[in-house]
C-alpha cells in the first residue's frame, strides 16, 4: 500500500510539475480564478455605476411638437432635458406615427420627439425615440418620470377641486408600518439565498472547465509527445498511473476552485461591508457538506474528462470531445437555477450533476434535509465511482500506445 501511495504521489507531483512550467499556465492558475468574483461584485458594479452617473449628466436634446404646458416644460428642463420647438406633421394618423420624422431619430439629429396634443377629453402625448440608442433610452426614461409626476398633479388639483383627499382617494389600501419588518428571514438567510442562486453554477461551470487542459496535457500531449510509453515502463500498475494522473489533475482544478472562493470571500466581505449585501449564515455542517459535494463533483468531472481525453490520440482530438462536453455541465447548471427547493421531491436529488448543484443551493440556504443529503450522497459517490471506473477502462486498453498513424 505504501509502495503504491509513493507511485501515485510521484506521478502526481512530476505531472504538476509539467503542467506549471509555463508562467502563462500559472498565470491563468492563480490570476484569473482570483479575479473572477471580486470583478464580478466589485469593478462590474463600479463601471455600471459609473456609466450611469455619465449618461445622467447629459444634457438630451428633445424635438417637441404640438400644444405646449408650462408646468410640463419646466419639469422637461429640471431633467436636465434641452427642447427644440417644432410643428406637428401633418401627414402622421396618430401621435405614435413615425411618419418623415424617420430619418431625424434615425440619424440621431435628436434624442427623441414629444408630441402632445390637448382636446376635450384630456391630454394625449407620444414619444418617437430609438431603443438601441442609450440616450435616446434615457431621454424617453427622463421624459416618462417627468409625464407621470405632471399627470399626478393634475390629478391631485382635480381632486382637490372636487374636495377629496388625493391619498385616501387614490390609495385606499394601504401597508401598515415598514414591510421589511415583516420578512422572517434573516440578512444573512437572504443573502444566502442570492447566492446560492449562482455560486453552484459558477463553481460547476469552473471546476469542469480548469480540469479540461490539464487533463488533455497529461493523456492525449503525453500520447502525442510519445512520453506515455515511459511513463508506462515504470513499475506501477495502470490503475496506479491512473490515480496519480487524477490526483495532479484534481489539485491543480482544487487550486483554481480555492482561489476562486477566496475572490468570493473577499468580494462578499467587500460587499457586506459596504452594505450592499450580508453575509450568508451558513452553520459547520453545512460548510462541511458543501465541500464533501464539491469535492466528489471534482472526483466524477476530473474523471470523466481524463478518460474522455486517454480515448482521443491526439490533443486536437482531445479538445474536440472535451469542449461540447463542457455544455454536459452548463445545461444542468442553468436549469437547476430555476427549480423551487420548498417541497422538492428527492428523486430530483438522484440525477447526475442536478443532484450535486441543488444540494450546493440547499446547503447555501442553511437547510439541512437528511433524506435528500443521503440520496444526493449515495448516487454522487455512485456516479463518481462509475467515472472513475470508464476511466481505469480507458487506461486499461490494449491500444494506449498505439500510433497516432
């Protein structure tokens, strides 16, 4: 057992070795896991805040057309909105027709058109904009907000013309005190909850995809390089090859998934110091079996993937089976995002891949359910048991060696 464990380390320690040569490979290693969460939740947020302050500051030149309202206008200019006055087409069915005013929007020779129209009835009112244009999104965003506050006034007066009370009158059903005092959960259960809605996904999607060079390196380049045959000369068994070929693959994918939550640790911390969210109040036996699922969801992937690359005889080959694997992972993922975890049946916690990603989001929201932990436990280990046994089958071939030719 000790002569084996030796071999195994070995083989795994001179295939780390190999793999992290390349600084480029290190840095894609380290760098890019470390980054992802903290430019996700950090500089993602800052550069949309930033190019929202940006297009708030513009002043948004507007056409207006048809009758005027002072009060209208003066709310037009405190949105920082500059007007054009201008004729109502004559050749347009309604307010909403584009009619020879295409080219002007078009163009962007203005931001948007208003058009208004006073008859006996009230007020109708358009707005000809561009929607792939921002500004012109923004202009119709401003003069939307400014209509909407004009209308309440209006409305207001009348009522109180008529001598009601606008806020009995048009809010009759009212909340009483503050709704959020009415939430049972907690700060931390809820963050818990938006959490769990794609750290499962994240940490699925990514373990699956660092172990795929590694695992294309270290079967199809060594048959490739011709240094498999040497490899397979030294005086350990296939299956012993095998271990020490998965265990450098799954510490170099571990690596990558550890720095990747400590991005995601620093980011949450960035986060609930800013207050912008809490953090998740996760207990110890739900960190413990967090990481048992993440852990025997690296054993089934890296498995799979190794055996999947020991099949093909080349790298190139190698990738062409491994990359639409990788869609395998992110349908699942994508899907379990959307299932309801109040009521779930438990056979939901048998299928490969689902099991393990809603298991991650149960153990996120703290619910410790001993029926789906054992069902998601037995068939996981079972799954990964059968990855690891299609693997030591590839190893196992007679053709292993065989030339490319």
């Amino acid at each position: 057992m000790s002569s084996s464990w030796m071999f195994i380390k070995t083989i795994a320690k001179k295939e780390v070795v190999e793999f992290i040569r390349d600084w480029r490979t290190l840095l894609a290693l380290v760098i890019i896991p470390l980054l992802i969460f903290p430019a996700l939740f950090i500089a993602l947020p800052l550069l949309l805040q930033s190019e929202a302050a940006e297009l708030d500051a513009l002043e948004l030149d507007v056409n207006w057309q048809g009758d005027f309202s002072e009060e209208l206008g003066i709310a037009f200019n405190d949105s920082n909105i500059r007007i054009t006055f201008e004729d109502m087409p004559q050749n347009i069915d309604n307010l909403s027709d584009i009619g020879d005013d295409l080219d002007k929007i078009r163009n962007q020779e203005t931001k948007a058109i208003f058009r208004l129209l006073e008859n006996e009835s009230g007020w109708k009112f358009s707005i000809i904009y561009l929607s792939t244009s921002e500004a012109s999104n923004e202009a119709r965003t401003r003069m939307i907000t400014a209509i909407s506050t004009w209308e309440s006034n209006v409305v207001n007066g009348t009522l109180v013309e008529a001598g009601l009370v606008p806020e009995d009158t048009l809010d009759p059903v009212k909340w009483d005190g503050d709704y959020q005092n009415a939430d049972a959960a907690t700060k931390g259960e809820q963050a818990g909850l938006a959490l769990s809605l794609f750290i499962p996904m994240v940490i699925a999607i990514w373990t699956a995809s660092s172990a795929i060079q590694p695992s294309i390196d270290m079967t199809a380049g060594e048959r490739e390089r011709g240094t498999l045959e040497a490899l397979l000369c030294l005086p350990c068994s296939r299956l012993e090859l095998l271990a020490g070929k998965w265990l450098a693959v799954a510490s170099i994918t571990s690596a990558g998934v550890a720095l990747q939550i400590g991005g995601l640790l620093f980011a949450i911390t960035y986060l609930a110091s800013s207050s912008v969210i809490g953090l998740p109040s996760v207990s110890l036996v739900s960190i413990l079996l967090l990481l048992g699922a993440v852990v025997i969801f690296a054993v089934m992937v890296v498995a799979f993937e190794l055996a999947l690359a020991m099949k093909a005889h080349s790298v190139k080959e190698a990738g062409s089976l491994l990359g639409p694997a990788i869609l395998f992972i992110i349908f699942p993922a994508l899907f379990t995002q959307v299932i309801n975890l109040d009521s779930i049946e438990s056979w939901w916690f048998a299928i490969p891949l689902v099991n393990i990603l809603l298991a991650m989001r149960e153990l996120l929201l703290d619910r410790i359910i001993f029926e789906h932990i054992l069902v998601w436990l037995i068939s996981s280990i079972f799954y990964a048991g059968l990855a690891a046994w299609y693997a030591a089958k590839q190893f196992n071939r007679e053709d292993l060696v065989a030339s490319i030719s």
